[in-house]
C-alpha cells in the first residue's frame, strides 16, 4: 500500500507574483506532490489554505501518513484550532515535512518550542549541499553534495532545538553556512525539516531535491496505528500497580482522579 501523503501549499505567491506563476504554473504544492507520484510507493494529494479548514481536515489528517509544509506569506492566517489538529496528529504518529520558509510556520514553531529564527538574504546565490550523514536514509542514491544555482540564503544560529539527526548542511557563496536537514521526534511522530525552496527559483523541480523529500517521505512515514490519544495521562491506581504496594504518607488526588492540567 502506497505512503499518503497530503502536501499542504499557502498557495499565495503564486496568485500575487508572476514571477513564481511562471515556474510553477499550478502552484509549488502540485509540483511537489507530482514528484512524489512519480517517485514510486506514495500517493500524494494536494491542498491549499484557501480550502476549508485550510484542507486539513480531521478526516484528511487521519488518512495522511506524512504531511508536507509550504508556507511564507501568510502563516498568521493558518488558524490556531487547524495547528492544534495538526500537532496532535504529529504527537498521534503522522510524519511532518517542514520545506524552507516553514521554518516559522505555526505548527513547525509549536513543536519545536523555540524561536525558529534564522539570516537570510535573497541574491539567488549559489547553495551547496553537503551530505552530513552517511547511509542516512533520507540521503540515500543521493552524492556526498549537490548544488542549487539559484536560492535564498540561510543563515546560522538556526534557532530550533538540536536535532535528532543532521543530514546536510549548505553552504551558500555568500560564505554562511546553515543546517539544511534535520530531523526531529515529536510524541510519535517523525519531523524533517529541508531547507531549499524559495519560491522565485526552480528548486522543487530539481531531482535531487525531489529525491530528498521521497526519502523523507519514506523516513517520516509510521506504519503503526495512530496513538488515539496522545496527551492522556492516566492515574494509575494502587491495586493496579505491577508489585504489590500499600499506600503510604498523605494523598492529594482521590483515587482514579484526574490528573491537574
Ligand atoms: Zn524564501
């Protein structure tokens, strides 16, 4: 059974900027999800933040293995009740892929819990990509680097918590450096993050960038059942405890009571 994957496009500086209609005519979202149709085992599906709840469902999010993340323009719009889905769908099982700008999307800011900030600079400079982490399998069928002849610069201190996994780092020709590819737990749920993709330059349809997000695809995707639900925090009662025990000292909670939130 193919990975589903729901790829979720801001879909704005392709109404407003001819400049970007010019390279992706249907939008970044629907070149992205046409690569992962054609990278063999995923079904991708497109869906934007001007559809109803933003696309994102509760029915759409439970049917998604892994959810891709365009955003720049307009992540004040994404409404706080859809990110709460979304977080919860992550700590449930469902991967995340949070592409370039959605470093300060709501959802990639919520689970990381810091800043997220970074420097950046738009000169359509050079960026080189270099292979971190060897026989990881994101960066399988991929060389030790691999170049973008035009992209935005990113810069370090990149301000998220230190990842599990880093599996590139680019170099830009302007001389900074910047982690390009990290990867992150979150509750059940796998979190990649790829740096590339301003939407004035081609890059989603660069193969080797799309062989990136295959493999993240792939790395991201739980094939175990969804946690159905993954804040709870149970009181676990005396007579229920694995050795016998006797309760001793005093006792906040009366038995079975729930937890203070
Ligand atoms: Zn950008």
């Amino acid at each position: 059974m193919s990975i589903r994957v729901t790829v979720w496009g801001e879909n704005v500086h392709e109404q407003k900027s001819a400049a970007v209609r010019a390279i992706y005519p249907d939008g970044m979202h629907t070149t992205i999800a046409a690569a992962l149709n054609a990278a063999g085992g995923i079904h991708a599906t497109t869906v934007t933040l001007q559809d109803p709840d933003h696309g994102l469902s509760d029915a759409t999010l439970a049917a998604t293995d892994v959810l891709i993340w365009w955003g720049h323009a307009a992540h004040g719009q994404v409404e706080d009740r859809i990110v709460d889905r979304v977080i919860d769908a992550v700590w449930s099982g469902m991967g995340a892929i949070f592409l370039h700008s959605a470093h300060f999307s709501k959802p990639f800011k919520r689970l990381m819990g810091s800043p997220c900030n970074l420097t950046w600079r738009e000169a359509g400079e050079r960026e080189r990509l270099w292979l971190t982490s060897r026989n990881h399998p994101i960066a399988a069928g991929l060389p030790d680097h691999f170049e973008l002849e035009n992209e935005e610069m990113y810069g370090e201190p990149f301000g998220v918590p230190e990842p599990q996994d880093t599996v590139f780092v680019s170099w830009f020709q302007g001389g900074e450096v910047f982690r390009s590819g990290l990867t992150w737990k979150r509750g059940a749920g796998n979190v990649f993050y790829f740096r590339p993709g301003h939407e004035t330059y081609p890059t989603y349809h660069d193969t080797n960038v799309q062989r990136v997000i295959a493999n993240a695809v792939r790395w991201a995707h739980n094939p175990a059942a969804r946690l159905a639900n993954p804040s709870a925090a149970p009181n676990v009662p005396v007579e229920t405890a694995l050795e016998p025990i006797t309760q001793r000292g005093a006792k906040l909670h009366a038995p079975g009571e729930e937890g203070m939130r």
